[in-house]
C-alpha cells in the first residue's frame, strides 16, 4: 500500500471554492497510486473566533476546555470535505483526533504527542481511498481533548507521516516553497528546490512561518521526507530532507529575522560564583525562553548581564527580574524593545571559515551596528537596532550571492 499525508492548512479550506481545490490535489495523488491520508486546519479565522468566545464567556478562560471549544474548529473541516470528497465517488471519512487516537500529553493549549496509533489507520485505508483527519488536536490518556499550540495541524502530519512508516508528506500551504529570506522583505529571494532539517528548524526558530517547528524536529527525528508546496498553484516546491554533500556545498542557504524580541540588562551585578544561576534559573522556572547571553568583563568586581527575550515574555521577565535584581544586589534593570534579530544560516558552514567575516563587513558597510552575536554550528545571529531589520536582510541576502538573479 503506497500512502501519502498530504496536509492543508486554513488559507486552503477558507471556502468551498478553496476546499474544491484542495480536492483537486487529492484526487491528483489517489491518480498517482496513492491511498491519502489528508490533515486539515480549521478554516481561516476560526480559531480566533473561538478563541474571542472563550474570551468574551470568560475572564480567565480554563485551559482544558478552551482546547475542548478550538477544536471543533477542525471537526467543521473535515466533516465538510470528506462529504465533498463523497459527492466525486471518492471513498472517504473523516477522524478526529481522539478517534485514531492521537495520545498527547496534558499540557492544554501546547500539548506535545506521546502516541499514535497506526492500527486504526492502517484497517481504515484498506477498505477507504482517503482518510481526513483533523490537524492541531489530540487526546490524553483519559480521554481529555488537547491542542498542539498554534501551527499544530504541521505537527499532526509529519507525526502522521512517521507513524505510518516514514511515508512522504505533503505540506501545502498559501506560498509556493521555502524561499532564501521572506519575500515581503527582498524582491529577489529566491525558492529553495531542497533545505536540510537542521536549516529549516533555524529558519523556524527565527520566526519563519512555512513550518511549525516542531514538526521539523518530528521530521528530522524519524526521517520523514516534508515537500513544502502551494494549494493554489502546480510548481514544485521545497524538499526538506536530510543533508548530503552538494547541501553542504553552500555556504549560506537562508536568511532570517525575528522582530519578536527585547533586550534585558542587569547593570552592575557582583561578579562572584552563582550569579548567572540566581538570574537564569527563575526565567528558565517560569517558562521564559532566553536566547542570546552577554557578560561583560569584571571591573571592579561587578559586571553587566546582558540577554534576549521574546516580547511577549517582557511583563514577565521584568517582573522576574525586579526580585532577582535585589536578591543578586545589582545596581538596576535596563530593557529595550526596539531590537532585531537577523541570521544567516546553512550547513556549509561547517566546513568553511570566514562566513562571520563577510556578515559583519556587509552590516558595517550599511552603518548597521551589531549589538550581540551569537553563533551556532549552522548560524550566525546579530542583534540589531529593529529601524535596520529590512536593510540588514537585504544586504546579507547579497552578501552570500542569495538572490534571484545570482549565478549559481
């Protein structure tokens, strides 16, 4: 049996016209030879409708049973498609999560699967052409309904994918592949035909919305091939698959940004063993994802603490922080939230130098002042004022010979 999950997020089943569509690439693979497993998202916008519900029915809306309201979001879609997919003779049905089942842990709003079970599946396809399951959600192992965390149905199937042995899997979305930097930013960015896991989950750290990140760490852990295509279009997309030696022959294959950030300093902490666990270790209690680290050197023995923070973690952090300023006895906190993030990522830096050379001669020749660095096996971030965001990605974009109109 050849099966292919082919998943479809809200911008692709927005209306019966988008759903007929998407029903065009479905019966395209079932052409192919293949029996389909297919994931959909809720239609566009309902999610946020639901959620303004649970909202406006409650101040403090409990976690639990707002993953039990957003969920029906998906169950709309694909009770709907599956009677379209009925009217063209196709032999169809629709699963929810809990069906199959899906079992996730219990954190209500992010939950992460712990399990699926492929059994079902598997019976179901022998006497079915097309499986259509609903993406974002699962169960716990009593039986609670759960959501996956915002791009969730991404997630739903490449777990799909890998449950069912490794099996392709079909992302189609409302752009055409993954591009070597956003677009909307540079003009001449250009479609990648293929990008390692280990790029894609950086360029999906960085805020790139093509794939959810953790269906990228589900893909690389279990091997499962992800094509990254447009519901509206036939052109190839994006392979994301595992690396090999004409990959790594690239210096840089991507740049990214992320705007979705603040500075955070603690001026003048004492500079003395167990100082950065008292700052980190609440944060890291707490939930506070912290990304980029400075220290700067003793003088006098106290130092400067520098670190970033998503934005939405900034009421938090600072409050945090207060208590940690008077219990390390530092001088005072200091935050900025008019700070960017730009990157330059690819595996074949691993095997060439100089690539941090060239990204900060590039931003010095734009006066664009780098504030913190850091840097991974694959990437080398800068932390820049946010007013220099779009110049900084353009001008990295050429720096590596990146655009459209580049000789490669």
């Amino acid at each position: 049996m050849r099966i292919l999950v082919q998943k479809f997020g809200g911008t692709s089943v927005a209306n019966l016209e988008c759903m007929k569509q998407v029903r065009a690439k479905v019966l395209a693979a079932r052409e192919r030879g293949y029996k389909v497993v297919v994931v959909l998202s809720a239609m566009s916008g309902e999610t946020n409708r639901l959620l303004a519900l649970a909202d406006e029915w409650s101040s403090e809306p409990d976690p639990a049973e707002t993953d039990a309201l957003v969920v029906t979001g998906e169950q709309v879609s694909i009770a709907l498609f599956s009677m379209l997919l009925k009217d063209s003779g196709i032999k169809a049905r629709s699963f929810l999560g809990f069906q199959i089942p899906i079992v996730t842990s219990d954190a209500f709003g992010s939950a992460r699967i712990l399990s699926i079970d492929d059994s079902r599946l598997r019976a179901e396809l022998e006497t079915h052409d097309v499986l259509v399951v609903a993406g974002f959600q699962g169960c716990t192992a009593d039986g609670r309904l759960t959501t996956l965390g915002r791009g969730g149905s991404d997630t739903s199937a490449v777990a799909l994918a890998a449950a069912l042995g490794s099996v392709e899997c079909e992302i189609y979305t409302d752009v055409d592949g993954v591009y070597t930097t956003d677009p909307n930013l540079c003009s001449t960015a250009r479609k990648l035909d293929r990008i390692t896991y280990d790029e894609m989950l950086e360029m999906a750290s960085m805020g790139a919305k093509v794939l959810q990140i953790r269906s990228v760490e589900f893909a690389k852990k279990y091997n499962v091939p992800v094509h990254v295509r447009s519901t509206f279009t036939d052109t190839t997309g994006t392979l994301v698959t595992q690396e090999d030696s004409s990959m790594e022959a690239v210096l840089v294959s991507g740049i990214a940004y992320d705007k979705d950030q603040a500075r955070i300093t603690l001026r003048s902490v004492p500079d003395r063993p167990g100082v950065a666990a008292a700052i980190f270790v609440p944060l890291s209690t707490n939930g506070v994802v912290v990304d980029m680290i400075v220290q700067n050197p003793s003088r006098e023995g106290v130092t400067d603490m520098t670190f970033t923070v998503p934005r939405k973690d900034l009421k938090k952090t600072l409050t945090l922080m207060e208590g940690i300023r008077e219990e390390t006895e530092a001088l005072e906190v200091l935050h900025d939230v008019s700070v960017a993030k730009v990157s330059a990522i690819g595996v074949g830096m691993r095997n060439h130098s100089g690539v941090a050379a060239k990204a900060f001669a590039a931003l010095r020749k734009e006066n664009i002042n780098i504030l913190m660095i850091s840097t991974s096996e694959i990437k080398i971030t800068c932390l820049i004022e946010e007013k220099y965001t779009e110049l900084a990605v353009r001008v990295l974009h050429d720096a590596f010979g990146l655009s459209s109109n580049t000789e490669h």
